[in-house]
C-alpha cells in the first residue's frame, strides 16, 4: 500500500529583496503548495508582497535543469564534477590560482557562500571570487568600512516606525522593498505628525506617502548631504560630545562640505534654494532620524562617497545607533547580507575579517586549516569579465546568477563567457541568457528545495526550510561545492554532510578569537547540531558564545571598529558627473518595476506578476516625447556607445525632463532587444568597484514599425520573425507584443509556424487593408489556439480580456467573433490594464467603482479588494482615484 499524503506547512523565507520576510508554505493532500507571510516573523509579521504571494505560481518544474550536462549532453554527477574539478586543477597547475574565478550570488543561501569563499580564498589560495551584490550594496560595504571600520548595520526595522522624521534617498521603497513600506505608510497613518521625504530624480509611487520629494539632478547626493551637513554645524545641531568622544577626523569633512554655498548647491543639485532650506531645517529640528538608501545610491562612480556623505550627517548629530535613528541600507537581495557576512566580496574575507590584514588572514586560514590564505584581493565583477575577456582567467564558475543580463556592458560580458575555455554554471533553468555558453550545466536546488540560513537587512539571520522534494537530480550548491573541494585533494576540509553542519563552521569562525573587537560573532550556534538547526528561529546577529538571542543596535554609545575605536568622518568632495552630451542627450536610469525581479527566472512564470507590466519600457517626459515624435505606447530605439534596445514608450510626468527610465528584468528569453544593462558603461565607483548604472549618457528615437501586432497563445511561441517583440505567460498560456518591418507576410503561416498551429486548422478573422488592421483567431473546436491583432499604430486590443479568452470555451459563434474582433461583445467585461495583482483587479473594474461613488483607496479596496493584500499598488489606486474625480470636474 502506498504511503497517505498528509499535509504539512513549513515556515521558510522569501527569497526575492533583502527585507527578509517570513513565509509559510503550506503542502496539500494534492500535493499543490500555497503561501501566506508568517505572522510571527519579525521583518513582516504576516505581510507579503505581491511577488511573495505568488510564490506558489513560480515553483512548477517547467524548464528546470534536472541533471548534469556537458556540453549539452546529460551526464553523470561524478563525471561532470570530476571534470570540473580537473579543468581548475589544471589551469591553478599550469597558470596560478589566479587563473580562475568564481562569480556568485545573492540568491546563495549562507552555506552555499560560505562553502564557495573557503574553496576558492583558503584552499585554491585566490581572491577570485565575486557576487552580483557587487552590483547593488558594494558602495554601501565601502561606506560602512571607512566610517565605522566594519561592515555594520547600525539599526533595525523598527527604526523606521519610531523615527519621526524618515529620509527615502536613492529609494523606491513601495516597490523594490513593499513590506518596508507598508510598515512606513501604517505607521505614519498612525502618527500624521511622522515626516518623510522621498528625494529621488522620479517621483516614483514611493513619494505617494511623502510630505516633500525632492528630484534631485542624478548623482547630485555628495552635494546634497553635504550641504546638510555644513547647515547642522552652522545651526548648532551638532553633537559636540559626540564627535569628540567617538569620532575623529570631522574637521575635514565639514570643510569639504562648507566649500559650496546654498545658491551652488542649488545649482548642482537642480532643486530651489527653498526645497534645500526646508529639507535642512527639517533634518536639523527632527532628533529622530532614520535615512534609507539603496541602489539609487549605492549605483553610482560616487557611491561610496554618497554613504558616506549620509553617515556624516548622522555622526554629525549623533543620531546613531538609538531607537529611531540612524543612517540604513536597505539591501536588493535575500542574502546580500550573508554574502558580505561569509566574505563575499572579492575583497573581504569571511566573518567580517579584512583580506588586506596580516592577522585577519593567519585567524581565517588557522581556522580552517587550510593550505593557503588570498593574500591580496581579487578581482571585482567588471574587472573579473574583463579578465575573462583578456584570457586571464580560464576556468570560470558561475552560481545562481545571470550575468549576462545584469553586468554592464553586457555584450561584452556574453562575448568573454563565450570565449572562455571552461565555463561552469550552477542554476536551476536549463536555458538563460548565461547558460547557453556553459560548457558544464549543474542542477541546482530552487526555493522550496533550499535548506539553509539567510540574513536580511537589519542583520536577522532565517532560514529557509525545504519543502518540496527536488527534481531529477538537483543538488544544494554547498553539495556542489564540496564535491568539487573533495576532488581538489582537499577532502577533510569539505567533509560536510548537512548544511547544519556548514553552518556550524561559520558560526564557529565568527566567533573564533573574536573579543569583542569583531562586530560579525555569531558563536553561539558554533555547536549546533541539526535538530537545533531545523528549529532555528529567526535572530539578530550577534550573539556571541553563551549569549542568548536580543535585538541590538550599533555605536550609540561608541564602540566602532577601527582600531581606535572611532568612527571616521569621511570629507568627500561635491563634484557631479554629466554625462549626457550633444551625441547622446539623455540619461538613463536603470531599475526595477514592482512584480517582477532580476532577470525574471522565477517571476517570469507568473501570469499575475505578468499582468502589471508585460513588457519592457521606458518612462519619458511628455516634452521630451514631443522633441522625438514619440506617442504614447510607440516603440522607441535606445542607444549608448555599448549597445541599443527596444522598448515601449510610457510617457509620464513622474519623469524628469532630460530623463530616461527603463528597467533591468528583461532579457532574451522574454524579449527580442530589452537588454537594457548592455547599454550600461563599465564605470565603477573607485572604492567598491560598484557599476554606475543610474546615470548612463544615451539618444533616444522612434522605432518606426511597418506594423504593430498583439497576439495571446496556448502554446509558448517558437522563433518569432519579428524586428520586436515581447513574451508574458499568461493565465492559459501566453501573450506576445510585437512589430514587422514588413508591411505584409503570409500571416497565417507566420501564425502557423510561431504559434504552433496543428495542420488543417483555419482561421477566422478579417483584413482591411486600408487601415492596415487585421484580425485572425484559430480554434480547436471550443478551445482558442491563438489570436493575432495587427494594425498600422499600436494595436488598440482589450489586451486583459483577450488574455482571459485562452480558458474561456467558446462553443458560442458569436463569443468567437468577439476574440477576432479583439474586444468583449455586449454585457461582458473587460477589466483593463491590471493595477492589483494580487486580486487581478483592472483599471477599467477601478473606474467603474469610482463612478459608483468608491472615492477612497479604502473604498476602492472594500469594494474591490485591490490594494487589501501586499498594498503596492496604493498608490496607483489614487493616481486613478484623483484622475478621475479632476476630469468629473472639468
């Protein structure tokens, strides 16, 4: 008799930003999964987002990578991990533990990165390992090393509910770190007299909550804080006691910052002399400040600098360290935080510890016994593809990341991959934009496989608990990488038999010889063994041996981590990068949209994380659109020296004049030239080696399509003869944008052939060829293969309802029609463009319930649901809610 199916939930976390929410998946008889936030985790207390709602929706086995290739063939473990293992040992042989790297990730559980750091700086004796966090919390690494002497959070969550004042810089809360900001907007509902400022080039839905948003001119931070800074010690709100006791170097900085008067930083900054006084007087007055930054800062030639432009205004006030105050960053990815904890910076080493000091190296490499210690430190992301390019480096593995699409200057990204001799990757999709140049493919475990520990932005260390058994032969990375280690020769070191027992060992090393003058100790669980760590509840580091869990904050009262024990100011200078030029006018800013994340590997199997935004885009002002000749919803081309796209135009005052926004998720599994981070230069920030992907000189112009198309598809469409198109899953199947060069093709063989129409199947539809529309729709008795929608201008098609037509049954005549004819007959709905993912709720249902008398966000949400669940949404909700109350009223 078979074994009965019982249910099970597990508590887990979320695997998308760094706020490191709590997640319980909960198992059915059936075997279906479904998720809900935990309500007992600290950095959510129940809530989620709506990309941790659809969870569920990203785990199907479509697409994985189920067992080892080589070179595109299925092999055995031991046969692609010997070869792995020999390609590194001979090129360390032939040419030096230089000659290999391995580039990691964010999505890395701790024991995955722990494990990879000791393999490659304490056993192949190289610092050539990096992470993608490089391309997002790198500066503020270096902004926390200058001013504080270690990698140190000072605060915690619940800062941002007791400040009274919070600053939003470089922060798009509402929909990079959602949970974060409901937390902010209940809070402040619940405190009207909580301020917060929202200072960003866009005004993103972030600045919905703000009681002043400040579009500063890009990379014009350093001027900014520092013009703060020389106002708080003109005013007197400085913390003489402070800086005296536990500080050092102030005198320079503030010099540094008194050199521009308010009329210049008006000047760098683009903001009035007015907005400059008001936000200073209001930093100066508030005592409890917390201000959070993230990529906006952090990607920047300046970045470093700007963190500590920041932190100086803190040190400054001593507003640091106590409840509700305190400089924050806000880290992108669920473990950036465990990377950087392990020593996964190409120029740190684990727990904390410097790879530039003598002592810190003899510690770690004592430690773990090892044959050998990096003595120097390795090459960051660009410089590390750079030397792939040069044929420096010629074995590579890459793990759990995408670099192909992330990387500035992609192109030559994928051309270095390409060119290097011996190119592992670790991943759990068969086909990426990187996978399709590994000579070996390792199955990796995905979220709900995972075992092991992640550590969010305020220092709290989860876990993340398996709950589904793994396809094929999927393995953890920690496994891989031990594997590997044991084929090296270096079997004691790599003995691990659980991810508990990695843990461990990390646990242990944190707290080795540490007195106190280490911020990272978590030496408390050096002993754990595995039931204790299948209990693991969540926990503020650190917790030193014999210590039991507590929440803390740092340097309240001191206690930095140079050698004297001060923090430093940092004097940074106010200089502004322009780079925009007559050749290329505009700006481009990189980033990302609400419901989707990175390169879209997970949330690009989410019909409803689909349904927002379905394509890639470009935000542009209006009078810049004009300039270009571009309408709403055309195409346009953009260019740099590096590399052009194609995108869809969204043309919105939110949106500064001289401007561009286009995010970075997609790619060339989703689109046919979105690949925006190739336009990207490799500038870095000279301190973190930090990519500036927020101020990119590009043109920008029409792409003038012969024909414009829509099209929804049971079947995922094949090779697509398009100049542009665009793929979402949908509910049912697909849904594709696109548009031809060509004015006509064999239309029904093109649909044939792309959509995977069976033989014999005619169409229903009609051409105009005056207007250049047509219209085709192939069924299968009731059930809609595919649909396509051309026209000579972008095609006016009810896109939603035409998407809902893929699991409709259409025995009607007349309902078949209606699918050619592209919108729903007489008394069917069609909801409009999603606002509300997590109830799927359209524009159209929105304004409907608004002429119904819902004038409220809080009524739309009782009527509707929308905006009742992850909130992200809000904020469009009364964008909607104030467009139409204005036209009622004209």
């Amino acid at each position: 008799m078979p074994e009965p199916v019982h249910e099970k939930s597990v508590k887990t976390t979320c695997p998308y930003c760094g706020v490191g929410c709590g997640v319980i998946a909960r198992v059915g008889k059936d075997g279906a999964v479904s998720v809900k936030g935990d309500p007992e985790h600290p950095a959510n207390f129940g809530r989620l987002c709506s990309k941790g709602s659809a969870l569920a929706e990203t785990i199907d086995l479509d697409g994985r990578l189920r067992h080892p290739e080589i070179r595109g063939r299925r092999a055995g473990w031991d046969e692609a991990l010997d070869l792995v293992a020999s390609r590194f040992a001979e090129s360390i042989a032939e040419h030096g533990p230089d000659s290999v790297a391995f580039y990691v990730s964010g999505q890395l559980l701790t024991e995955d990165y722990y494990l990879a750091n000791k393999l490659m700086k304490g056993f192949i004796g190289s610092a050539n390992i990096d992470t993608n966090s490089r391309l997002c919390m790198s500066s503020s690494v270096a902004g926390h090393r200058r001013a504080f002497g270690s990698d140190t959070v000072p605060g915690a969550y619940e800062d941002l509910e007791l400040a009274d004042l919070v600053v939003l810089t470089g922060s798009n809360l509402a929909w990079c770190h959602p949970v974060l900001y409901q937390r902010l907007a209940a809070a402040k509902a619940n405190r009207p007299e909580m301020k917060v400022v929202v200072i960003d080039p866009r005004r993103t839905m972030t600045a919905d909550i703000a009681d002043m948003h400040l579009a500063l001119a890009p990379d014009s931070d350093v001027a900014l804080f520092n013009g703060l800074l020389a106002h708080l010690a003109a005013s007197g709100a400085v913390d003489q006691n402070y800086i005296s006791a536990h500080t050092r170097d102030f005198a320079e900085a503030f010099a540094e910052a008194s050199a521009l008067d308010v009329a210049e930083l008006s000047a760098l900054t683009g903001l009035s002399q007015t907005q400059l006084l008001d936000f200073f007087r209001l930093f100066e007055t508030t005592e409890k400040v917390v201000t959070c930054y993230s990529q906006g800062v952090n990607q920047s030639a300046s970045g470093t600098d700007k963190v500590n432009a920041i932190i100086n205004c803190h040190l400054a006030t001593s507003r640091i360290g106590r409840p509700g105050m305190g400089p924050f960053s806000l880290t992108g990815q669920p473990n950036a935080m465990g990377g950087r904890e392990v020593g996964g910076l190409a120029n740190m080493l684990a727990a904390h510890l410097d790879i530039e000091k003598p002592l810190h190296r003899d510690l770690v490499q004592r430690f773990w016994r090892a044959p050998t210690i990096a003595s120097k430190p390795g090459l960051k992301a660009v410089d590390m593809f750079r030397a792939v390019a040069d044929g420096r480096i010629k074995a590579l593995w890459i793990m759990a990341t995408n670099p192909v699409v992330s990387m500035p200057d992609a192109h030559a990204v994928e051309a270095a991959i390409e060119a290097c001799p011996f190119v592992v990757v670790s991943d759990i999709l068969r086909e990426t934009d990187t996978s399709r140049h590994a000579h070996v493919l390792l199955p990796s475990f995905g979220w709900g496989e995972k075992d092991g520990t992640v550590t969010n932005s305020e220092r709290r260390i989860s876990r993340q608990r398996a709950f589904l058994d793994a396809p094929g032969e999927a393995r953890p990375d920690w496994w891989q990488l031990a594997e590997v280690g044991r084929r090296m020769g270096f079997a004691e070191a790599f003995a691990h038999a659980s991810a508990a027992e990695v843990f461990a060992e990390h646990a242990g090393l944190s707290g080795f010889e540490n007195d106190g003058r280490r911020d990272f100790d978590i030496g408390a669980h050096a002993a754990i063994d595995k039931a204790a760590y299948d209990d693991l509840k969540p926990f503020q580091w650190p917790q030193p041996r014999d210590t039991q869990p507590q929440e803390r904050r740092f340097f309240a009262a001191g206690g930095f981590y140079h050698p004297d024990r001060r923090a430093s100011f940092v004097a940074v200078g106010a200089s502004v990068s322009k780079r925009a030029n007559d050749a290329y006018p505009y700006t481009l800013n990189t980033g990302r949209v609400r419901d989707h994340w990175h390169t879209m590997t997970r949330t690009g199997k989410s019909a409803r994380l689909s349904a927002h935004i379905a394509e890639p885009f470009a935000e542009i002002h209006p009078r810049d659109a004009q300039k270009l000749a571009v309408a709403d919803a055309d195409l346009v081309m953009i260019e740099s020296p590096f590399g052009r796209a194609i995108v869809r135009a969204l043309l919105t005052e939110r949106q500064a004049k001289g401007s561009l926004f286009v995010p970075m998720h997609w790619n060339d599994q989703f689109a046919s030239k979105a690949r925006i981070d190739a336009l990207v230069p490799p500038i870095t920030d000279p301190f973190s080696g930090q990519p500036a992907s927020k101020n990119v000189a590009v043109k920008a112009a029409r792409f003038a399509a012969r024909a414009y198309g829509f099209a929804v598809s049971a079947q995922k469409p094949g090779a697509m003869d398009a100049a542009y198109w665009a793929l979402a899953k949908a509910e049912g199947g697909w849904r594709v944008e696109l548009a031809f060069a060509e004015p006509e093709l064999d239309w029904i063989g093109w649909c044939q052939q792309s959509f995977s129409i069976p033989a014999g199947i005619e169409p229903i539809g009609y051409t105009d060829r005056q207007s250049g529309e047509l219209r085709l729709a192939f069924f299968d008795g009731d059930r809609l293969l595919a649909a396509l929608f051309l026209s000579s201008r972008p095609v006016a098609v009810a896109r939603n309802w035409a998407v809902s037509q893929l699991c409709a049954s259409h025995a009607d005549l007349s309902m078949r029609f209606a699918v050619a004819a592209g919108r729903p007959g007489a008394g069917r709905e069609d909801p409009g463009a999603t606002v509300c993912s997590c109830f799927g709720v359209g524009v159209n249902q929105i304004t409907g319930a608004i002429r119904d008398g819902c004038h409220s966000v809080e009524a739309i949400g009782e009527r509707l649901s929308a905006g009742t669940n992850c909130g992200s949404c809000r904020a469009e909700i009364r964008g909607i809610i104030d467009g139409c109350l204005a036209a009622a009223a004209e």
